[in-house]
C-alpha cells in the first residue's frame, strides 16, 4: 500500500519529466505491525458455553385429569359384552373344574375356606336373608335397595283399585328420589314417591352425602359412579349445601359431647400424652394447620387445635401455637400432664 505524500513549498515545473517527477514523490509503507489487524473480542469458554437444559416437564399428578364427559353410553356396552361372553365363562369354568380335578394336591375345603373369609358370609349371588318389609322402620336403620326401571314400571303399572293397567308418569326428580303418577283407563290416579323427606330434603339425599362425607371419600368420584351406572344422583351443589346445614354441626356436636366426657373422666388425673401437628399442604407455605394430643395409655384422642397461618408470624408457628392451645384446653379442665411425647420439630 502506497501513500502520496506532495510537497506544496517546491514548484513544479510546467513540462516535468519522468525523472523529475519520480524524484519528488516520497513513498512510504506502514510497518508490519500496524498492517496486522487486531482480532474481534471474543468470549471467553465459561460464557460461550450453554447448559443443556431440559425441558419442562408435568408431573404425573397434574397429567392425570377427571373424565368429564357423558360416560353412561359405556354401561350398555359393556353390558352386552358381559352376556357375549357368559357362554364362554361357563366353558372356561368347566375346564378349571377339570384341571383342578386332576390335580392330586387340590384340596377343594381350602378354596371353600378362603373365600368365606373373603366375603365375610357375604354371597355374591343369592343369600337368604327372610326379611319382612316394615313401613315403620327408622330412617337411619332401614335398608337401601337398588331398583330398576323395568321392575318398578311392572309394580306401578297396575291399578290399585281395579288391577288394570296403567300409564305411569315420573313428574319430576329431586336427587335420588322420584315422584310417580300412575293413571288408569277409568280414571283412577294413584301418586307414589320413591322416599320419604324431611320437609323438602329427601332422606337419600341426606344418607348419601353422610357416607361421602363420613367415608372420606370424593364427591366427584360417586357422582361418576352415580352416572356410569345410571342412577338419579344430586349435583354438588347440593352436597355442600347439605355438609355445611346438617353433617358439620352435627360432627361438631358429636365431637364436643364425647371430648366433654373424656375430659370428666381424666379431671385430676396426670396423663402421658403425644402430640403432633399436621398441615394442609406441604412445604412452607401452608394455610391450616392441625395439633392433636392423644393419651397414650388409651389411644384416645383429645383434643385437636386448628390455627390458621395468618393468626401466627409464618406457617411454621403454627405447631407451636396449636401445642399451647391444647396445653390450655387441659389446664382448663383440670387435667395435668405427666409426660409430652411430641416429634423433634424445631419450634417445639
């Protein structure tokens, strides 16, 4: 690379010559470390690097989702294959008898003996129970019988007063029960309702929700039983209306009578008690939280403390304060404590 350097002090001639001209032009070169050029910056291998990240994945928990829709088109079917099939069990029940004859070591009492303790005398099939219907049963102590459509419509479809026929007409359903009119050629018009109510609630409804409530079992879960099997189920709102009115109190109500009891029983007395506390979630962040102390020469249960984690500095108070709590409610009614039995929880 050359650069042309022109001196402007010396005049050039009008007619220069090659000579000339080559003697008044100055050639100069950069050096060879100004022609090399400087490299680009460059990061350095800790920051160029990149972790292989995985991706996000869902737990199996959230994968898992409830089966929301109409279902009951599934009982049919099944149904169908249950009575495609019931020639070939017969077949393949006959073969096992077979096999199990030949074998020397089948001992026919032993399978006789298991299966009673499996059904607790329960018999799959038939069993004789010579029960008498009685119309003055208690609500609470009477039986619950699956019926269906065709046997009902054969009980109703005959009149009462003149044994024809009739045309029965369900009017309207609450929950599990139905009301029924059933009306004759002459006229006649007998009403039926499946249950009796208390005021307007029927008494199903109220059993039912009792045994979710009570069995700890989950309300989405029996009214998909409900609807797969297609029976007359009430909606959820329905069941909470009924845990919050009757179930609650009454636990409530039952729970207070019996601990009333237990602590007149143990007044004055000195008791070896365990305590532990539970939450509603895990982690930190917990809402609620529960303390239990339990006599330990009983395994009674005697108090239960619930605190709310607003109500303490963090969620992590809560087992502290749900101790003193309880510790008070003993104090209270006369009752010391020999002995704390608790888990090595760092506030307590």
């Amino acid at each position: 690379m050359c650069v042309l350097n022109f001196n402007r002090e010396e005049s050039l001639p009008s007619s220069p010559s090659v000579e000339t001209c080559t003697s008044n032009v100055n050639v100069s070169t950069k050096s060879t470390s100004a022609q090399v050029n400087m490299r680009p910056s460059q990061r350095t291998r800790r920051i160029q690097v990149r972790p292989q990240l995985r991706p996000e994945q869902v737990s199996k928990g959230t994968q898992c989702c409830l089966i929301t829709e109409d279902t009951s088109w599934r009982t049919s079917d099944v149904i169908d294959n249950i009575f495609d099939q019931e020639e070939v069990d017969m077949d393949v029940d006959d073969s096992d008898q077979s096999a199990m004859s030949d074998d020397q070591d089948y001992n026919p009492d032993l399978d006789s003996d298991e299966d009673d303790d499996d059904d607790d005398g329960n018999d799959d099939y038939e069993t004789d129970m010579n029960y008498v219907l009685s119309g003055d049963s208690d609500v609470a102590s009477e039986k619950q019988f699956l019926v269906s459509e065709s046997a009902l419509h054969r009980v109703l479809s005959v009149c009462k007063t003149c044994h024809g026929m009739c045309k029965t007409v369900i009017n309207y359903s609450k929950g599990t029960m139905i009301s029924t009119t059933s009306v004759c050629p002459f006229g006649h018009v007998y009403e039926w309702k499946s249950q009796s109510c208390h005021n307007s609630l029927p008494w199903s409804n109220l059993l039912v929700s009792a045994a979710v409530f009570f069995s700890g079992s989950s309300f989405s879960k029996v009214c998909q039983l409900f609807n797969i099997m297609n029976m007359q189920m009430f909606c959820r709102r329905t069941f909470l209306n009924i845990q919050s009115a009757y179930l609650v109190p009454s636990t409530i109500h039952v729970w207070s009578a019996n601990q009333r009891e237990m602590f007149e029983q143990r007044a004055g007395q000195s008791l070896v008690l365990g305590g532990d506390g539970r939450c509603d979630s895990p982690g930190f962040s917990a809402k609620y939280g529960s303390y239990s102390l339990m006599d330990l020469n009983t395994n009674e249960v005697l108090d239960v403390q619930l605190v709310q984690s607003n109500e303490v500095k963090s969620s992590t108070h809560m087992e502290l304060e749900g101790l003193k709590r309880g510790l008070e409610q003993l104090n209270e009614d006369d009752i010391q404590v020999d002995t704390l039995v608790t888990d090595r929880h760092v506030m307590v």
